[in-house]
C-alpha cells in the first residue's frame, strides 16, 4: 500500500508541471495584454508609458523567462501581485474570497449528494416504471438547462416579478442592525438561488450515475441470496445492495474537489457573490496573469488531490488495485 501511494503521489509532480506549463503559455496566447486593458480607456497614453509598465509588470521579458520567475515565486507559495491597481498580493486576494466559495460550494455539495442517492436508488428499485421515467425526465432536464439561463430565470421570478428573494450579493445594505439572528436569515435569503443554481445540473447527473450503480449492483447474486434469506426489500435495498453502490461514486466525490472553487464562475458572476468564480472572471476579463495562474494552479492541485483520494479509496475498498 505504501508503493502504491508513493507512486501516485510521485505522479503528481511532473503532472502538475505540464498542467502549469501549458496554462502559462495559452493565457499568454490570449489575445489582449494587461497593460493595453488598462490603457484602454486613455488613449493620450505615451508609448514609453506603456513600456514602463510592461518592464514594471516583466512582460518585457521572453515568455520562458517569465515562467521560469513565476515558477520560482510558486515554489516559495508566492503567486505574485494583482496587475490591478491594487497591486495587492494574489494570495491575499484568495484568502478574502475562499471562504465564501468553499462555503457555498460545500453546502450545495451536501445537497446534491444528499437527494441524488435516493434518487438514483429510488429510480433504480422502480426502474421502467412511471416514477423512473419521471425522475428521467427530470435528469434530461438537468443536463439540458445552462447554469446561466437558470440563474437569470430564478432571479426573474422570485427576485423580480415575486420579490421573495434578493438578486445579488451576500448581504442587504444595513443588514448590521438586524441582530444576529436577522443577519443569518437575511444571508439565509441571499444564498437560495446561487445554491439552487450551483446543485440543480450536478444533481441530475449524480443521480443518473447511482441509478446504473444500483443497478449493476442488485442483480448479482448476493442480492438474490439475501432476498432468499427472507430479509425484508428495505434492508436489502438500503443495506446491502447501497453499500455496494456507493462505491463507483468515490470517483465522483473525488472529481468534486475542483469544481469547489472552479465551478462557481457564472454563477457567483451573475449574482455578485464575492468569492474566487468571480474574482477569476475579473481576472481574465482584466488580463490578469497572476490572480488567473493562481485560482488555476489551485484548481489544478485539488483535481490532482481528488484523483488521488479517489485512488487510495479504491486501493482501500479493492486490494487487487494496489497491486497494479
């Protein structure tokens, strides 16, 4: 077990190189340079003010050169400062917005993974019957809606034609003299539809994926031999043949790693939530090389980090895995 880890994590270093690598050198492909973004609303600005900044910012330098001085400062945990005009340390930066993605990635990870067992298990028990071609549906219709158009349709019906709920941000201006309690309700309120938004797709998805899981798994042998055993539906079903099921979904649990920073770019964009999806559209919308190579490498380090969980809970569950 122990070669097998240290395999894998011995891996992860050539891989997270080529992943580093490749992004430095196609964000630089981009069209559009930080200095011209920040020139471009003064055009009277001089050409030797455009090569003072760009000396300033070292894109004066061959493209390997900036690389290799990038990579020395991520070595040292220094992702560099914001091109902004801040100038303000990247890794500063991800520490104010990380809170709030993990934190509202993390509660609709729960939600999703929560009601998309039973789902899946629910259609897979009642399989071809109404309720599964329901609950198919209802997955067709996850995978077809874009996260986008579903965040601009709840805001147009409980924010604006039904004024339940508020479209933006994460607090209501002078939300500091409602009280604890009031505080918490009115974040409570803000949050609905980004969590709505961010479980809606990945639970339909989650759910089809434990339906052919359970499927798979309740019509081997054991599952016969425990049905002629005489235990009852509800145990075999949620005892024994879930236990089982469960499994192919430590791949998934893994692969959610990633998506608790990167995948809340449109949607915290659309509602003005103040965490890493939207300080990444700023960044690439500003051509900010650091803050973009930043919130990049540290998605890239937790998709490693989530295939390497995925992989010692395998060799954990199947020991023939560790021999390979």
């Amino acid at each position: 077990m122990i070669a097998y880890l240290l395999r894998r994590i011995l891996l992860l270093i050539p891989l997270m190189f080529g992943i580093t690598l490749i992004t430095f050198t196609v964000i630089h492909l981009a069209p559009g340079e930080p200095v011209e973004m920040q020139m471009a609303m003064n055009p009277k600005v001089g050409k030797e003010a455009r090569e003072r900044l760009q000396k300033f910012y070292g894109l004066d330098k061959p493209l390997h050169v900036q690389y290799i001085t990038w990579l020395k400062q991520l070595a040292q945990l220094d992702f560099g400062r914001s091109f902004s005009s801040d100038n303000r340390p990247v890794l500063d930066k991800i520490k104010e917005r990380l809170p709030v993605t993990l934190s509202l990635n993390i509660v609709a990870l729960v939600i999703e993974f929560g009601l998309a067992i039973p789902i899946g298990v629910l259609a897979a028990v009642h399989r071809n019957t109404l309720l599964d071609k329901g609950i198919t549906v209802f997955v067709f219709l996850g995978f077809a809606v874009p996260t986008f158009w579903l965040a601009l349709l709840l805001m147009y019906l409980f924010g604006v034609k039904l004024n339940w709920l508020p479209i933006s941000g994460l607090h209501t201006l002078g939300h500091e003299a409602y009280g604890w309690f009031g505080q918490l309700l009115d974040l409570a309120k803000h949050l609905i539809m980004p969590i709505m938004v961010a479980s809606f797709g990945s639970l339909a998805g989650v759910s089809r994926y434990m339906r052919s899981a359970m499927l798979q798994v309740i019509e081997q042998d054991y599952i016969t031999t425990a049905r002629a055993k005489g235990l009852s539906e509800r145990v075999v079903i949620w005892k024994h043949a879930l236990r089982n099921a469960l499994l192919p979904l430590i791949t998934l649990v893994g692969f959610s790693l990633p998506g608790l920073i990167g995948g809340s770019v449109i949607f915290e964009t659309i509602f003005s939530i103040p965490g890493m999806g939207q300080l990444f559209y700023q960044g690439v919308m500003a051509r900010d090389y650091p803050v973009v190579m930043g919130i990049l490498v540290i998605g890239a380090f937790l998709t490693l980090l989530g295939n390497l969980l995925a992989d010692i809970s395998y060799a954990l569950a199947d020991p023939r895995i560790r021999q390979h």
